[in-house]
C-alpha cells in the first residue's frame, strides 16, 4: 500500500488537472493588431510582445508590453522614464492620451525613427502595414537580445533596457541574392517573409530559413546565418537542405544541440516532414518519424525548459470546398487543436491533446496571420495570443495561457490525426484546381454553342452561361488569344484572388480550364499593394494589388507578355504555364501597374508606360521577336503622350490606318491621340462631339470595330475614326460591364465584342449599324461636306475635296500635329457647290514641308471639321 500510495503522488505531481487547458488571460487590451514577435525574456519570466502590424488610429496598449503567467493585463514597457516627465498609464490605451503622440510617425510603412526627450534620443521602429514580424526573430540567450530580420533590415531589442539598435551588417540575405525588385510601397518587394529565425547557441550565432518573396531563383533564399559579435551574414553551401517553404517555425532543442524544422506551407500544399540542423557541423538532416502530424503550417514549435520537451501546437489547413474559395476563407485552423510532443533522440512524434471544439482556445485570424503567435516561459507556462472564435473577420487578440505536461499522450488520437512522414495537402477540388475545372469537361456542344452565340440579340450586353467559372478576378483586363479562339485572364488582388492561375475561356467550347495549381501570396491577401515579392517557390510571378491592363497576348511570340515592375513574364497558352525565362525591364519602365498598358499589335506587343515612379512622363515600346527585349520607340511631332491611370487611360490597335489610338481623362479629357507606326508620330485631336469628359465611367477598355471604323470606349462611347467624332451610344445593360474588372476584347470571327466581368461572367455585344449611328453621320456629313484628302498617304500633293450645299464662309488650313498652321489653302466665301484644292506640300516660306501627318482643318461658319494625311517623302 505504501508503494501504491506513493505512486499515485507520483503520478498526480506529474500530471495535474489544471494541466494543459487553456484559460483566457486578458481580454482585448492590445487593440487590432496582428503579425507580432512574442517570445520570453527568462531574466524576468516575462512574455514580451513587439512589432505587428497597427492601424494608426487604433487605440491601445504600447507597443512593447509584457505579461506573466496569472496576469490579467499586459504591462506597458515603457523606455527609461528619465526620458520623459510622463509616458501614461502602465497599463491600457496609451493613444491618444496627450503624453505619448510622439509614437506615431506620418509614414504609414516600416521604418525606424529618433525620438528625442530629456536631451536624449532614442528608436523606435512604426508599427504599420509592413511590420509583420511573423517568425522573424530570435532570442539571444548569450548577449540577452532579440535579433530581427524584417523589411531587409537587421535590428535588436534589448528586453531589460528597453531600447532597438539598427544594426549595420555585411549584407541583408534578400539584397544579396540579385537586384532588389522595384517598389512603390517602401521596400516590400525587397524583403523576405514568412521565414524563421532560431538562436544556435552552440556556434553562437542565428539560423535563417524559409520565407519567400525575395529575388532570387523560386523566390528561395537557403540556409543563412548571422553572427552578431561581427554583425556578418553568411550564406551556407549546403549540399541537403530542406525544400522552400512558409510560416514553419524553428526551435532549439539544447539536450541534442540541434534545431529542429516541421512542415510549412509550399503555397500550392502543405508538407509534414520533419527536419533537423545539426549545430556542431551545420547539416541539414531529414527524418523518418513512423508517424507525423497532419500537413500544416503556422504552427508553433517551442522548447519547454523544464520539460525538456519540443511541443508542436495547433497550425492551419487548406479547406477544400465546392470550386469558389477565394481569399482568406481557403485557409482553417486544424480542428480540433492538437498538441504534439517530438524526441529527437527516438525521431518519434506523440499526440499529446486533442482540444475539443468547445473548449476556450486561441483561434487564428485568417486575414492577416495565418498562425496564433506563442511563446513559453521558464515554468513551462504558454501564451498565446488568438481570438475567442472561429471568425475571419478583423483582429482584436485575446491572450490565453497553458500550463504544458508533454508527459501524457493519446495513443487513439494519433492513430486517427497522424499521418505518414511526407504526406501533403493540396487544394483539391477549388478554383485553384486544375481537375476541378476538368470535371466539366465532358458533354460539350460546340455547334450549340455557336448557334448561341450567332443569336444573341442586337444592341445589348447578353450573357453567356457557363458553369465553373473562376471568381475574383477583379482589377484588369481579359484578352483575346486568336491562334487558339480562347480568353486569358491574369487578374486579382486587393480583397479578389490572391492565387497565381491563368484561366482559359474556350470561346467554342464555353469551356473554362487552368493549368497548374496555384501558390498564394500569404497574408498579403487584402493588400492593394504590390503583392509579396516577384516569383513563388516554383518560379512563377506572384499575383499583385492591381493587374489593371498590364498584360497581353503577343501575336509573333505566341505568348502572353505580362509585365509586373521590374520583370516581364512570358506564359505558353499551349502548355498553359509561365516560361522560365524572365525579361529584364530597362530602368526607364518601372512596370508599375496604375502607370503600365500593354495593347497586341500585329507588330508585337506595345507597352504604354511612364520613365519614373509615379511619374507623368511617358514612353512607348515594342516587344521585340528576336531579342525579347522591349524596344523604346521613337516619338516624333512634339506632342506629349497622354498619361496613363489605371481605370482613366485605355489603348487599341487600329488596323485601317496602322496606328494606335489612346484615351485618357488624365491628359486633357475628351481628346485623341494617334501614333502611327509608319512615321514614329504621335498626334493629338480634337474630336467633335461629347467624349467621356468628368464621367464616373472607366475608360480602360478600347476595342477597334474595323466593320464601323470605330472604337467602342469602355461606358458605351463610341469614336468615329473616319469622322474624328464622339458619340455616346445606347446599350442595354451596360451598367454591369463598366466596371474596375471589365475586360473588353473584338471576336473579328463572330463580329463580337466580348466582355469578362469579375467572377468570370462572359456578356457579348452585337452592335448594329442603326445603334453606332456611324452610317448615318457619314452619309449626312457626305452629301453636306464629303471633306476628303487623296491620295494618302503622298508625296508631295494631294488634293483636299468637300462640297456645300449652301454658300459659306470658309477657311481651310493645314496645321502640324503640334496644332501650328504651316499654310492657309483658302480664307473666303464660297458658294455651294463641290471644290477641290491641291496642296503641294509647301509651307507658308515656300519651303517643303518635313514628311509625317498633317491636319486639314475646314472651319465652315460655326462648323469645323477636320481629317488628316500623312507627307511620306
């Protein structure tokens, strides 16, 4: 009895009921935030919380604050209070109090700045958009620092003084391996995201690995370390190292002086291998565990310091569902929590606990972080931050505590939640699926759909159903692929799709399809920036903030031309995946998407773009066959090309004259402009008639009608080419393909204009002569004017024609395309009747004239009209 009894002491001091269960600790104190460093600081036993992403008008704690197991508040960490009479309250809002507005700095991206009191200054790093520290960080526990990585950037926080150092280093891992891409938005696209950071104690340095985004080859950047006695990166050569991947946490495990790596998210699936750093000769190990957890990522790994034990908790899936998972909702935490213990010793994984639905946990918000940031303390003690549900919406985080004994397990839950040591997860059965969409593939009637399209009604957008269409692709254009009858649509971002597929329409077969699975942009799913960096783990281009009209098919290389700031992709339509080969932009095009449009020409594809960032002054080029490189061409006549805005700026190929025509509402609304190809001249008009002048409507999508002679605007506004003439047409349901997601494109072989909207909805077009009213205008402005030049082009007359039908006074001059008159041909009256007058390619000196187009402006009383020739000499 004696040994009994002393064995139920036993095993009650080993395992306790108030082991392993969470309890809420505080409530939402710390205001929204998200993406935060949460790690111990063992010389107090205290939790500290530092970085994460902060509205700027958000009320809330400070931002350093610390918390001990039992509190019931975080604790404002203020600096050395001799820096200031008064810093606020220790606890609670310190916003907007009056004694702390120093904190708030006008950038709203990462950025270090000196805050100066008491005759000293000292750091402090601006929580916002782009202070995600996800697991960035580690804790030095030989100089008592934490070391981070962010934004390209090497910086400490000393947790005892309170104080940030920006360190000055060799190299940053993301600049070294190749030229930063360009950015807008700070340095975005510059830095590394979603890696991990762990102190190797035994070499006395810091490990990286993991994250993507940078530029380098599959956005990997390897195995790295960093030794702060020296403040040195170095990049390892490793022979085996583990596959790219994100949000997989490191941690240290001293008894084995190895550091220990699980799963992660390869962005098209989910891994469960296991891997092993060996710190005493810096070699990658992979295991062989019998059992794993389930693929995930987002899970935390720490090391319980009394225990001795490396806990896995919680992480999140892929969730499959019926084809439209867009954004956030694809991804869930594993349910039920589960809690694994792993012994490097043994290479074995245990199910400690699995967590009922129903009990208080902290879940994970899927907008902003994809994980619930944890940290253990030296009793064993961990907290954690989460929110009380399930929700997806906004981030306020609770704070929740355990007290972790890895000495129990559950034996039939590992037998039901484990898996097999390198089981995946992919995206089965969504959007983001290949099969998913050939599911449908079966019971196609082309001749059926043929004759549906050869019905539709005249005059009205109609549309055209089909089932599994793609959602989300909002912000940009669609195109047409003539060599294969297909539209492709590369679209999404800011609160749309966040993947990285290309959707196929087969016109015939009213067929959708994509090629490959799709890698996303982790956490960068709601911002209207420029997305996470320039290519995934598999090489491919990210998606971004706003495709707008960035890409298009190219008719001499076969491709799609996609250009994404300082790179232009190639994707194969035929093999339906992006080409390996990456085009370097020239300085002078950033490529930015509100500045870039990109119009198929039968000469290739010609990009409209601006020199600078943000800049207004703009350039042309053309995708070159031979070289793949864009080539800049020439600009001649002395006209400034318009400016291109998104939404407010559109282009099209016109075929009759060979020469592109712009729209913009940037550059004097309401105008034309012309560059033809022949003579390299850009040429402003000024067409008669209303234009899109200081409407609410896009004017993004131009499609040249060579049926009409005419370009259909975005909006229902139509430009008369032969006429130089505005008219605004009356279209049925033309309120639903006007929007920031319309796609216009001209099916010549239907005599169709196309429409893809943004969840993919297909509407057509059939325009009839009675609804442009081009027929019409042309006949009345015939039988009163018919005001024509011939020949053109010429060399060096031609001879200018019109008719009256009543006497007028009339002046008729011919202007260069700066609008400058270089000869008046006649300044009278005249009576009715048909005239012909022959210019002879002089000017007013009598001196010839300089090859390019010419204006013929007849000013008939009230009336102008106005056409043009080309001087080809």
């Amino acid at each position: 009895m004696k040994y009994l009894f002393l064995l139920i002491v036993s095993v009650i001091s080993v395992f306790s009921s108030e082991d392993n269960v969470w309890k809420r600790m505080t409530d939402t104190q710390l205001g929204n935030r998200t993406s935060t460093a949460l790690f111990c600081h063992p010389e107090e036993n205290r939790i500290v919380l530092t970085l994460g992403m902060k509205s700027s008008t958000d009320s809330g704690s400070y931002d350093e604050v610390g918390i001990r197991s039992g509190d019931k508040k975080w604790l404002n960490l203020f600096p050395d209070p001799a820096l200031y009479t008064v810093w606020g309250d220790s606890f609670g809002n310190v916003r907007g109090n009056g004694n702390n507005t120093y904190a708030m700095f006008s950038t709203s991206y990462f950025n270090f700045k000196g805050i100066t009191g008491a005759g000293k200054t000292f750091l402090r790093p601006y929580l916002g958009g782009m202070s995600r520290a996800h697991w960035l960080y580690a804790y030095n526990s030989d100089d008592k620092k934490v070391y981070y990585y962010v934004n390209d950037r090497t910086f400490t926080y000393n947790p005892a003084t309170r104080v940030w150092d920006t360190l000055t280093v060799n190299v940053n891992p993301a600049s070294y391996l190749g030229t930063k891409q360009r950015a807008v938005w700070g340095d975005l696209n510059a830095c590394l995201k979603w890696g991990s950071l762990c102190y190797d104690p035994v070499n006395k340095e810091i490990l990286l690995f993991g994250g993507g985004g940078v530029n380098a080859k599959s956005g990997n950047i390897g195995t790295w370390t960093f030794k702060p006695s020296t403040s040195t990166w170095t990049k390892l050569t490793m022979s085996i190292e583990p596959p790219p991947r994100a949000f997989s946490r490191m941690v240290y495990d001293p008894e084995n002086q190895v550091i220990v790596l699980f799963g992660g998210d390869h962005l098209d699936y989910l891994t469960s291998d296991t891997w092993v750093y060996n710190c005493t000769n810096r070699t990658w190990t992979k295991k062989n565990p019998p059992v794993s957890p389930s693929p995930r990522a987002g899970h935390n790994l720490v090391y319980l310091p009394k225990a001795k034990a490396i806990v896995l908790i919680g992480g999140y899936k892929y969730t499959p569902s019926d084809g439209t998972a867009s954004g956030a909702e694809q991804y869930a935490q594993i349910t039920p929590l589960q809690m694994w213990k792993y012994n490097v010793t043994s290479d074995t994984w245990t199910l400690i606990k699995v967590f009922a639905t129903t009990d208080s946990i902290p879940w994970f918000n899927k907008n902003y972080m994809l994980s619930t940031p944890s940290a253990v303390d030296t009793n064993d003690n961990i907290i954690a931050l989460g929110r009380l549900t399930n929700s997806q919406y906004s981030y306020t985080p609770y704070t929740f505590e355990l007290h972790c004994n890895p000495t129990v397990s559950d034996p039939s839950g590992q037998a039901q939640y484990g898996v097999a040591q390198g089981t995946v997860q992919r995206r089965s059965n969504t959007q983001d699926d290949p099969a998913f969409f050939a599911q449908d593939s079966t019971g196609i009637d082309t001749a059926a759909n043929e004759a549906t399209l050869r019905n539709v009604n005249s005059d009205a957008w109609v549309r055209i159903n089909n089932s599994r269409a793609p959602v989300d692709r909002v912000w940009s254009t669609r195109i047409y692929n003539p060599d294969r009858d297909e539209v492709i649509v590369w679209g999404g971002g800011h609160s749309g799709y966040y993947g990285n597929t290309v959707p196929h329409y087969s016109i015939s077969k009213n067929r959708w399809s994509i090629g490959y699975e799709a890698e996303w942009g982790l956490d960068h799913i709601y911002e209207s920036g420029e997305g996470p960096g320039p290519h995934t783990f598999n090489d491919r281009p990210f998606m971004y903030g706003h495709p707008y009209d960035n890409y298009d098919y190219d008719v001499n290389l076969k491709k799609v031309v996609l250009i994404k700031f300082s790179y232009t992709y190639l994707y194969d339509p035929v093999k339906k995946d992006f080409d390996t080969i990456k085009i370097n932009n020239a300085s002078d095009m950033p490529g930015y998407y509100y500045h870039n449009s990109v119009t198929q020409t039968p000469k290739g594809c010609f990009a409209w773009s601006n020199t600078t960032p943000f800049g207004n002054t703009y350039q042309f080029w053309l995708m070159s066959k031979d070289s793949l490189k864009w080539r800049k061409l020439p600009i001649n006549g002395g006209v400034t090309p318009p400016i291109y805005w998104c939404e407010d700026g559109g282009a099209c190929y016109e075929s009759k004259r060979d020469r592109m025509i712009f729209v913009s509402r940037r550059s004097d609304p309401g105008k034309i402009w012309t560059y033809d190809f022949a003579t390299n001249t850009l040429t402003k008009l000024t067409p008669s008639g209303t234009g899109p002048v200081g409407t609410s409507d896009w004017v993004r999508e131009l499609v040249y009608l060579p049926k009409y002679d005419a370009v259909l605007v975005q909006g229902g506004w139509l430009y008369d080419c032969a006429l130089n003439e505005w008219r605004k047409l009356s279209i049925g349901n033309s309120s639903v393909t006007s929007t920031v997601s319309s796609g216009y494109f001209y099916d010549e072989k239907r005599d169709l204009v196309w429409d893809i909207e943004k969840n993919c909805e297909a509407y057509v077009l059939k325009l009839s002569s009675a609804a442009t009213g081009i027929e019409a205008a042309r006949e009345t402005r015939k039988g009163k004017y018919a005001f024509v030049c011939s020949p053109n082009p010429f060399n060096p007359m031609t001879g200018v024609s019109f008719s009256l039908e009543e006497g007028s006074k009339v002046k008729l001059a011919v202007l260069d395309v700066k609008g400058r008159t270089v000869m008046t041909i006649k300044n009278s009256a005249l009576q009715a009747g048909k005239y012909n007058f022959i210019w002879n390619g002089l000017g007013a000196d009598g001196k010839p004239m300089a090859s390019g187009i010419y204006i013929f402006r007849l000013e008939l009383g009230d009336k102008s009209l106005q056409t043009s020739a080309v001087l080809s000499r």
